[in-house]
C-alpha cells in the first residue's frame, strides 16, 4: 500500500529532474548559438542577441527565455529562463553562460 505512493512520487521526481536537465541544455545551445553569430566577423551584439533569443524561443521546454550578451573583445552570451514544473510549489531557474573570444583577422608581418 505504501509503495505505490512512494513510487509516483519517485517518477515524478525523475519527470521533473529530465525537465530541468533539458531545460539547462537548451538554454546552453542558445547561448552557444548566440556566441557564434556574435562573435563572427560580420556578426555583432544585436545579431547574437536576436540569434540565441531565436534559438531559445523555438524549444518550449524553457519558459520566458532572456539573454544578456557583453563585451568587445571577450564576448559573453548568457541565457536565463525557468524550466517547467510539475510538482506544485516549485519554481526552476536556468541560467547558462559561454564566453569566447571575437574573431579578427590579422595580416603576418612582412619582413
């Protein structure tokens, strides 16, 4: 009798962790996303912005998905939203950051 209580309780534990697990990874491509149209020659802060906000708006599993990009040299892409809950109460924050370097292109020295 105790057992099935306690075995719902368990699959809906694993149901909610797998929720935030896929909520955290969408979050990360977003921001990876992002990075990549950021940091690209033609690409800029606008650009990357839009890109991972884009990325992060086409996957429902992370609700109300915000990103913050900055830097001039060093770019950083962060992508914050919450994921789903199934247990009353609760609330899941996400949040996954990726920094990377600008691309520039530079000429060798000539001797």
């Amino acid at each position: 009798m105790i057992v099935f209580p306690a075995v719902g309780v368990l699959f809906l534990v694993l149901a909610q962790t797998v929720m935030v697990s896929v909520a955290r990874d969408v979050a990360l491509s977003a921001a990876e996303e992002g990075l990549r149209v950021a940091r690209a020659r033609e690409g800029g802060a606008a650009q990357g912005r839009s890109a991972a906000l884009e990325f992060a708006r086409a996957e429902p599993i992370l609700r109300s998905p915000s990103v913050a990009l900055s830097g001039t040299t060093t770019i950083a892409v962060q992508v914050s939203g919450s994921a789903p809950s199934i247990l009353p109460g609760l609330d899941f924050a996400v949040t996954r950051t990726v920094r990377g370097p600008r691309e520039r292109f530079t000429m060798p020295d000539q001797p």
